[in-house]
C-alpha cells in the first residue's frame, strides 16, 4: 500500500516538492484516490506514482545543523522511525559516544566514527567537524548495512555545516556517572549469579515472527516468569534481523559482541538492541523496585503488529520462581501467590485489626467520660446537717 502525504504541512509538502520528493494517497476501491478535493485541486504531487520513504530530522527534510568549528556540540538522537533501521556515517567529523538509549557509558570519551540506531533506539554523542570560514558541510548519512541481517535505509539524512572560528581547541576529559541507581547496578563477572535464566530466540524456528517460540497470545498468557529483587539473565538470539525491545528495565551487555564494533561494549546498557554483525547476545538485568507484567518485542512495528510481541511476569522470589516456558509448562502465576506477599498481606491484616480494635477503644473510653460528666451534672446536693456541738 503506498503511503498518503495530505496530512503533512504545506511548507514540508512545498520543500519537498522542490526537492522532487514523491508521495501517493493510498487507493480506494476501482483504484480511485478518495479524496475529491484532491481531484478538484488539480494539484498533482498527490498523484506521482513512486512510492519512497520521506525522512524527516526534527521535521525537516535533510536540515542543516551550523556549529562552530572548535566547539564540541551534543548530538542526541532519537530513532523514530517503525521499520528500517540507521547505521549513521559521519564522515570526518569527530565522533565521542556519551550514552545509549538514555543511559551513560562508562568510558567517555568512546571514538566511534559510525552509529548504530535500530527502531526506538536512542544515542548520546559529541561532535566537532572541521570548518572553514565560509562554511564546511558535513553530510550525515545512513549506509548499507554491513551484515546479512536486516537491512538499513540508505541515503542522506542532514548536514553540519561547520564555520571555523577563533580559540583552542579544547579535549574531552574522561568521566563516567558518579554512581547508579540499584537498577543500574553492574551485573558482570563470575561475582554475580544470575537467579533466573532464559532464552530468547527472535523469529527463529517454523514461524519468523516468532519471539520465544511462540506469537502473542493475550496479555495474560506470560512466556517467562522472573524472581523478583533478582538478577536475570536472558540469552538472545536472532538480533541481525530483529531489534529486541525490553518494557521497565534496561539490560546489560556481558561480553563484547563479534564484529568488533566500538559502539557496542560489554557492560553497555540498552533497552533496544540490535546487532547486524553478531546475531546472539547474553543480557542481565536486576528485578528491582516492580511486580506484575512487563512487555519486550520486536522494535520493528510491523514485526509486533504481525505477533512478535509477548507478556512476562515478575511474581515469587528466589530461583522457584524462575520459570523460562510458562506457555509451554502451562502454569498458572498469581501476583499474589508467592509466600512473601502473603506473609506481609497477614502483617498488615493484623496490624489494621490492632489499630482498630484501640479506635474503637478509644471511643468507648470517650462515650463513658461523657455519660460520668452528665450525671454528676444533675447529682442534687444535700441540705448541710447542723453543726455539731
């Protein structure tokens, strides 16, 4: 189905125009455009016939970034798109990771010269291009894909224009995050057991949209079950083709993967990954501070519309609650069930029966009180006697 522009702006549809960008309006029944205004207009940019992907960067069509040239400029980056994915060149601009999908690195500055952003991915970067006086203009462009796996959009995306001006030029100090929240928490190495661990496979097996064996099947049919307060660890596969989405935690890179590519290192944390070079990855993540139902899928929307989306649940503690086939296994999994919950629940139970029971003796205290002043209120007094002798 082509795609339909009538809902763009009439500056973007203008700049575009210019440009000899095309777009259709989907057709209707008879293969007639719907939209009779469109026919009456005469207006024929609605009716060219190629269909080809419109990029926009904070919405424009290739905008022009101008910086100075002895500066360094934070970049952040946000793929919005819902299928393609970016593998971002540079060129001969200087290139410092800082962070992925909101999340700092821990070895600032990381020279890389190309990104990697899969569909919601997200990138943190610091950039200085070489300038001239009039103006050096830098095309920021997405490549071929390097791998056999999912393909890339191909083609030009913006441009830094970089004007050389006076001063140093100053060099990145070395800094990573001060300290990390408890989820945050680094979870390599042989010191760190895992309590629950589970496979993951994307789109592997008789069905390619398939995430852990199966398509979804509701929001309460879970494939995994975690302990909670736990440490898990999840083995994925099938990551040159899919971009595995994880709801409320991010997750954490073990090893380095294949491919030796800087902008992907052990102890690097995502919460949509993605890799064309290396196809399997070993993730931890930690339980912490949430019970109840979490959502991953596949980042590529199409893929999660067709099925490749799935429910987990997070319930129990310790490794008895760790269960890596719940669809399989057929087990039911109440968020109240495990033996912590109820001991706490029998707490509070008993705590609300104590306080109540001193409420209501407290009341009953109050009522006598009052009751005793009214009597002694309306008590008639005696006449004295006579005084003795």
């Amino acid at each position: 189905m082509k795609q339909c522009a009538r809902n763009l702006p009439l500056p973007l549809l203008t700049q575009a125009a210019q440009a000899g960008t095309s777009f259709a309006c989907s057709l209707g029944a008879g293969g007639k455009t719907p939209i009779s205004n469109i026919e009456a207009s005469g207006d024929k940019l609605f009716e060219s016939s190629p269909s080809e992907d419109l990029w926009l960067v904070n919405g424009a069509v290739q905008p022009v970034l101008t910086v100075a040239s002895t500066k360094w400029h934070r970049l952040r980056l946000v793929m919005a798109g819902v299928s393609d994915w970016l593998f971002l060149d540079f060129g001969s601009c200087e290139i410092a990771l800082l962070a992925k999908d909101g999340i700092y690195i821990d070895d600032f500055p990381r020279w890389v010269s190309r990104v990697s952003l899969p569909p919601g991915g997200r990138a943190d970067l610091v950039a200085r291009c070489p300038g001239s006086e009039e103006g050096t203009n830098h095309t920021i462009a997405s490549l071929a894909s390097p791998g056999q796996g999912a393909k890339s959009f191909v083609g030009p995306l913006f441009s830094i224009r970089s004007v050389r001006t006076e001063g140093p030029k100053e060099d990145l100090a070395p800094w990573r995050p001060p300290s990390r929240p408890t989820y945050l928490q680094d979870l390599r190495g042989d010191l760190t057991t895992p309590d629950c661990a589970c496979k993951t496979p994307m789109g592997q097996g008789v069905h390619t949209r398939w995430i852990d064996g199966h398509l979804f099947e509701g929001p309460k049919k879970y494939l995994h079950q975690w302990p909670r307060d736990a440490v898990a660890e999840r083995e994925l596969s099938g990551l040159d083709k899919h971009s595995f989405h994880q709801h409320t935690w991010p997750f954490q890179l073990q090893s380095n993967p294949a491919g030796k590519d800087p902008y992907f290192q052990a102890g690097d944390w995502h919460d949509t990954y993605q890799n064309v070079l290396d196809s399997q990855a070993t993730v931890r993540f930690s339980t912490v501070d949430f019970a109840g139902p979490e959502v991953v899928h596949c980042h590529a929307l199409a893929h999660t519309d067709q099925g490749m989306i799935g429910s987990e649940i997070v319930s129990g503690w310790g490794r008895e609650a760790c269960h890596c086939d719940l669809l399989g296994e057929a087990k039911a999994v109440s968020l109240t069930a495990d033996e912590r919950s109820q001991s706490l629940l029998f707490v509070a139970s008993m705590l609300f029966m104590t306080m109540s029971g001193l409420l209501v003796g407290m009341i009953r205290q109050v009522v006598r009180s009052a009751r005793s002043g009214l009597a002694d209120a309306s008590y008639s007094a005696l006449p004295e006697g006579p005084a003795s002798a």
